[in-house]
C-alpha cells in the first residue's frame, strides 16, 4: 500500500481528522450544556402570543408529499389514483382532507343519479344521469303524477261524456245479441218451436198454443208428431250453435271497444298531465325517454289507477294508501341514488368502513305476505356512488381487513363502472332471482392512506396495486430545524390551538414546545412531525393551566404536561432503575474492573422507550481464536448483535493478528439480561471489555459506553442516544453524582443531542459529562486512563502502552499454544572389528 500507517490498521493517517494523530483526538472534552439540549430562544420569536400569528394552511416540511398528492389529484387518467403513507400521527388525514376541499372547491357539481324501472325487463333497473340538482325534482314530480293520476284517472271514467260514449259501446254489443236471437226465435216460433233461457244456458223446447209442452205430454204425443217435432229442433240446433258461436267474437270487439275508449280517455288525462313533466325535463332525452315508456305502461294498466280509487277494487289500495307502499305504482318511482344538489364542487367521502357492501351499495329486501320481494327502488348508493365525479378516501389496513373491500374495489376501478351486486352473488352462494341493476360509469379519485409497510407489501404482493395507485405520497416523520421552520412550526401550533379551541400560548410556552418537538424526532437539528403527539401536548398543557386560573399556557404548563406524559408510561423504567439502586441488577458506577464495562441500550414498550444500562464482561483464556457472543449461543442475540460480535473478532484479528494466528478463547456476555438482545449499538463496549479483559488493565465504571463499531476501529453512530445518556444518569444520580461519571458516545451522535434539561443542567454544574469519541483507542484511553499506544512500520508499540500489553499477552498465549519441539537424537558411531580375511 501507498500509505505504511494505513497498512498496519487505518490507526495513524496523517493530517486526518479525527485520526490518533490530530491533536484534538487526543483531547476529548465533555461537552458543553448548550451542545447537550439545543434550546429554543423566547427571544427568537417575534409574538407575544400564538393569537397574533395567522394560521397555517398545510403542514410544514412536507412539500415532496403535497406535490405529489397535487399531482394524483390534478391527472384525469386511468390509475393515477394515490397512496399516501408515512409515520402515524404526522397529518396525513388533515392535509389531505385540506388539498382536497381546495381542489374540490374549483369543479363543478357532478351528475345525480338515479334508478327507474325497466319496463321491458324489471329485474334490470335503468340508471338516469341528471345534472346535479335535477333527480330529486324528477323524483317528486313522478310521486305527484301517480297522485293526480289516482284521483283524475277515475274521475274521467265517471263524467258523462264516458258514460255515454260507453253506454253506445254496450248497447251495440245488445243489438247484436238481440238482433241474432230475435231472428232464430221468430223462426222457431213459426214452427213450433221455443228459445227459452235454462240455467244451463239457451235450448230449444216445442211449443203448443204459444205455451212449452213438457216433457211427460210431449211423451204422450203420437210417435210421428214427435218425429216430426224433433227434426225440426234439430235443425234449429244448428242454427242456435252457430249464434252461439257468434257470442265471443262479439265479447271480444266489445272488449276492445272498451279497451280502446279506456286507452283514448287515459291517454288524454296521461298526456296532460305528462305533458308538465316533459316540459320540465325537456333537454333531459333519457328521461323524455323514461317518460314515454311510463306513459305507454299507464296505458296498458289503466284499471290498477281505476281499482284503486275503490277500497274494495282488486289493487287492494285506496286514494288513502300511499304510493310507495302500493306495489302496483312503486314501478313509476325513481329511486334516487346520488342528489348533489346541495353540493358547492366535487364530493369529498370518506368511508370509515369500506366494506363490499359500503362500496358498490346493497339491494335491500321488503317482507310482503312472508316473502322477501325487492325492486329497483331498494338500491342502496354505496361509497363510490357518492364520491362518483369527486374524491374518496379510505384508510388503507380497514379497506384491507374489511369484507371484500379491497377486491370490490380493485374490481371497480379496473371496470371503470360501479356494478352493484350482493356479496352472495359476487360469491356464486346465491341461487335465488335478484335483482341486475345496469352499471354506472365511475368517474373518481381514491387516495388511500395507510403506513409504509402496507405500501411496500401492496407494491411487492399485488400485481393490480402499481396499476391502479401510481401516485405515492410519503410524509416524513421530522422536518429541518431551521429558522424559516421553527416560524412555520410555531404558525402550525397556533392553528392547532384554534382548532382545538384552546387557551393561546406564549413566546416561552411555543419555545418549549419546539423542544420538545425535536427531542420527540432525536435529532437537536430536526423537529418532529407528527402532530397528533403535539396536540395531546397542548391539550394536556391547557389542562393544567386551567387548574391552575391561567388564561395563557406558559413554559411551566409544557413543562409540566411533558413530565407528566412520561411519568405515565415509564412505570417499567422506575422499576429498573429501582433494582439497579437496590443493587439487585448490579451496575456499578465507581471504582475499576477488568474485563469489565457498563454498556447503554434502549429498551420500547408500548411505543415508549427509555435507556437501560447493562453490565458486559469479558474473559479470555488459551484457545483457538474464537469470540463466543454467549447471548448468540443461547439464541437471545439478534442477527445484528452478531454481526457486531463479528465485526469486533475482524477487528481484533486485523489489528493483532497480522504475524500469526490469534490463540486465544474469550467469551462476551450481557451481564444479568434474561431477554433478547438485539443492535450492534453496544459492539464497541464489548470490544472496550475485551481489550481489557486482554491487556489486564481496569476500565473505570463511572463510565458508560455505547457505539457500534468497525472493522477499523472506528466508531460510528447508533440510536436512542438521548434514552440512553438519561437511563445511565438517572442510574448516577440515584446513586449521587460525584463529577467523575459520564456516557462516552460516537461524535457523529453529537447532532442529535436534545437531552433532558436536568442532564443539561448537571452537565453545565460539572456533576455529570457526555464525551464524544471517534475510535477505539480514544475510547481506551478515557475509560483507563493509560495511552493506546501506535504501532511503527515494523508493528511494535511503544512500551507501557495498552497495545502493547495486548500484544504481549497474545504472544505469551501464542507461546503457550505452541507445541514443544521433539527431543534431539544424536547417534555415536560404532567400531568395526577388522579382519584379515
């Protein structure tokens, strides 16, 4: 390599920062209380109280995700429908509900629609589009048709001209009866024979002297008289037939008679008063089309209108009964599905339970006689029915766990149309007739709101989801904390107080608020966006000022509320730090050990977390080069724990093991932990403990370590810092800060410091320290106070160093292991005898 230091392990670059060899390296200093909590300055805000700032339309820090909720809502194409997901509580709901009103306020109402019967087919219901506002006129116009209809239909059967006009029908139809059998009866009557009326009808009988002969004189009439007389009623028979036969013809042309006065009477009525509907919907054509077939169907049922003014008629009905509980004029109703009558732009709908049924709409049933009958006019508008032209929003785990919602819906919009169907049909479980209503075209734009998992699960497992949601918008959890948002933030507060009706904030009270923003986000240099946490702050904050007869909330009422919210949820905290204090975990914060050190790691219940202290120890002993990561071998260690592990031995071995195989056995474990251990967050502790453990040499326990580490040596950054710092202080502080205790930490960390502001304050005092550092060997020279020590070109460390305690007891376990060279034989020669032979 170009670089010989950099060859013997990346320890001694010269010039870089942060290396063994740049001075401040050297000098690691605690950092200061302002570095620890980045506070926000009253005097910074330019308002006395949060009344005098105006309010925040939108949320701040998410413009990625407003420009691409814009974008989805603008697109008037197939698919473009959006997903927004991102951390709970951050305003999706809110801002969502906002660009929506906004963009919904600048379109038009959409189309009513309607159901109608289908005259041609009734289990096929007709839709009717209509301007907005126009399907509930129709609808009332239709109930008052019917109602005059009931009235004027029978009355116009009642007036004279009908009454004539009938009565002409009637006496045509006499005349011919009479005209038929007057005829046959005089020429029966000229032979002697009578037309005569049985109850069974007309028959012929022989007469004598005008009167019927009965049956015993007519026995006792001479044989060829009766001869004579049966002849000729039996050819009078045929003739009495053959008028008989005449009889239906002439009932039939009366009927039709009849039918044809009735139609020509209804038709005048049914035109007159058709003829204001029509008027009133002349530039509708399908409904003009409707119409016409209503009028055709009054026609042909005329006597349904003229039963039913009779209580006794065969409808069963009076003029009393209403029209929608008579089931021979519910077909003339128009069940109205949609009426945006009242609505000022396109509908904004929210389903809370999007199930199949809320979605496409249900077909209900009635109970008539015991039977369960159903018509057009029990469509139900579903979900999508309503936002049809507009917006629909859904909440995408309810649509998921819902029943069928999520396929009912793919299956919607993939169609383009809202078919409404039972879920029993959509099942094939159904074998009964129901009703088939005729699709309605869908016009609308879903915007789902869930979390990030269920957009990434969506994305990879559903092959639909990409095609029909290409919009995704992601809100972020934190914002930047930079001037021009800590105004916005504090604009954000002021209109969440509005809106939650609550006592106005001062300067101080907004400053302790942003605090506590970017403490809730870790990060000084962040604040975080989840709202819904924000305002359960406020709400608890105005509690508390109102107990105590404020009419503005201070930074005392924050404060308050804040320490109340954590004391809480932290019961399981106070109960280990009870038990550390009881020494019944043993952490320990003064004097030294070997071999070992305390390590810091966050422990969350409940959506809560808070820094645990633990004890790791380390032990080494002659063997093979093996680290043993006990929690990994009784499976309690995580993947991550055991890359750490890993990553720890590739150190040991990089640095250590460049001459020869490492011939040692050391073993790591987290003293006293019954439960999974997971993170590589305490790798450089564990590290610190076995560089120890190797060297001989005690590390001071008013320290705590946490960092996870490289196969360089270098430490890097971890999370959770602020919990873990405040679990080992609360530790110190229990046990009383004696000035020698602190957190050593990665210095990429320092960023992120918002420390509670009794960890500050005792920082500021002395009593507690928080000491950034960069690499192992900066870390080993504060926890024991004697140098690292860097190795030459040839790899020696200088003497009465760490390393080269390290090094020294690798070489004696190297030493040890080394097999014993076998015994030297050495062969005396021997003495030949010699002969003469």
């Amino acid at each position: 390599m170009d670089d010989p230091a950099a060859e013997l392990g990346g320890l001694a670059v010269p010039g870089r920062k942060g290396s063994r060899l740049d001075p401040e390296w050297r000098t690691a200093q605690p950092l200061s209380s302002a570095i620890l909590r980045r506070c926000c300055d009253p005097a910074d805000l330019d308002f006395a109280t949060t009344d005098e700032l105006p309010p925040l339309a939108g949320l701040v820090g998410q413009e990625r995700a407003i420009d691409a909720i814009q974008l989805g809502i603008a697109m008037r194409r197939h698919g473009f429908n959006v997903f927004a997901f991102g951390p709970a509580g951050t305003g999706k709901h809110t801002l969502i509900q906002q660009l929506l009103e906004r963009q919904a306020a600048s379109e038009e109402a959409p189309s009513d629609w309607s159901y109608v019967n289908n005259f041609s087919d009734a289990r096929r219901p007709r839709c009717l589009r209509l301007p907005a506002g126009r399907a509930a006129p129709l609808r009332d116009a239709m109930k008052r048709l019917v109602a005059d209809m009931r009235i004027a239909l029978p009355a116009a059967f009642e007036r004279e001209d009908y009454r004539a006009r009938r009565e002409v029908i009637d006496q045509q139809i006499k005349h011919c009866h009479e005209e038929a059998f007057g005829a046959l009866q005089q020429k029966a009557e000229k032979k002697g024979v009578g037309l005569i009326r049985t109850p069974m009808g007309l028959a012929l009988a022989p007469l004598r002297n005008g009167e019927v002969i009965p049956p015993d004189a007519f026995n006792r009439l001479p044989a060829e008289e009766r001869h004579e007389m049966t002849a000729v009623m039996q050819s009078l028979q045929g003739d009495l037939e053959a008028v008989i036969r005449r009889i239906p013809d002439w009932e039939r042309e009366h009927r039709d008679a009849v039918r044809q006065l009735n139609r020509d009477t209804t038709a005048g009525v049914v035109k007159h008063l058709l003829q204001e509907v029509r008027t009133s919907f002349a530039d509708l054509g399908e409904v003009i089309t409707h119409l016409n077939d209503v009028e055709q169907d009054i026609l042909e049922h005329a006597d349904d209108f003229i039963a039913s003014s009779h209580p006794d008629g065969p409808s069963g009905a009076s003029l009393e009964t209403p029209v929608d509980e008579s089931a021979s004029f519910r077909r003339y109703q128009v069940n109205v599905l949609v009426d945006n009558a009242g609505c000022k732009g396109a509908p904004i709908v929210y389903e809370d339970n999007p199930t199949h049924q809320n979605l496409v709409g249900r077909i209900e049933h009635i109970a008539r006689f015991g039977t369960l009958m159903t018509d057009f006019n029990l469509v139900v508008a579903g979900a999508l029915h309503k936002a049809n032209g507009g917006y629909l929003v859904l909440d995408a785990q309810r649509l998921l766990t819902a029943n069928f919602g999520w396929e009912s819906l793919k299956r919607t919009l993939r169609a383009g149309e809202i078919r409404t169907v039972s879920l029993e049909q959509l099942l094939s479980l159904a074998s009964t007739v129901s009703l088939d209503p005729h699709p309605i075209p869908l016009e609308v734009k879903v915007v789902l709101i869930g979390s990030p998992l269920l957009y990434f699960m969506l994305s990879e497992l559903d092959v639909d989801f990409p095609e029909l949601f290409k919009i995704a918008a992601e809100f972020d959890d934190r914002v930047d904390r930079t001037p021009e948002n800590i105004g916005l933030y504090a604009r954000l507060i002021a209109t969440a107080v509005r809106r939650e009706n609550l006592r106005p904030l001062d300067r101080a009270a907004v400053a302790r608020t942003i605090e506590e923003a970017a403490r809730l986000s870790g990060d000084a240099a962040k604040l975080s966006a989840q709202l819904r946490g924000l305002t359960d702050l406020l709400q608890e904050a105005d509690h508390i000022a109102a107990k105590n007869g404020g009419g503005v909330v201070d930074a005392s009422h924050i404060e308050a509320a804040s320490m109340a919210r954590r004391r809480r949820s932290d019961r399981i905290y106070r109960r280990i730090q009870e038990e550390i204090a009881r020494n019944t975990l043993r952490i320990e914060t003064e004097g030294e050990r070997v071999g070992q050190v305390n390590g810091l790691s966050v422990i969350t219940i409940g959506g809560v977390g808070f820094g645990q202290p633990s004890r790791i120890t380390a032990q080494v002993r002659l063997g093979k080069g093996e680290v043993i990561d006990i929690e990994r071998e009784v499976a309690l260690g995580g993947p991550i724990h055991s890359k750490g592990v890993l990553i720890l031995a590739g150190f040991l071995g990089g640095r250590f093991g460049r001459s020869g195989p490492l011939t040692l056995t050391a073993s790591l474990v987290f003293e006293q932990s019954y439960g999974g251990v997971e993170g590589d967050s305490a790798s450089a502790a564990e590290l610190f403990a076995l560089l120890s453990a190797l060297s001989e040499t005690p590390i001071s326990q008013s320290f705590a370590v946490t960092g996870s580490l490289d196969q360089h040596g270098r430490i890097q950054a971890i999370g959770g810092v602020n919990e873990k710092i405040e679990g080992f202080f609360d530790v110190c502080r229990a046990r009383g800060l004696t000035g020698t205790q602190g957190v050593l930490i990665p210095s990429s960390n320092v960023q992120h410091l918002m420390l509670r502001r009794d960890v500050a304050e005792s920082a500021a005092a002395g009593l507690f320290r928080v000491i950034p550092i960069d690499h192992v060997d900066q870390g080993m020279e504060l926890l024991t106070g004697s140098p690292s020590g860097a190795a030459d070109l040839e790899g020696h460390y200088p003497e009465s160093t760490l390393n080269r305690r390290i090094a020294a007891r690798l070489a004696a376990l190297a030493k040890r292991a080394a097999p014993s060279p076998p015994p030297r034989v050495v062969r005396r020669p021997t003495k030949r005898a010699r002969s003469d032979d």
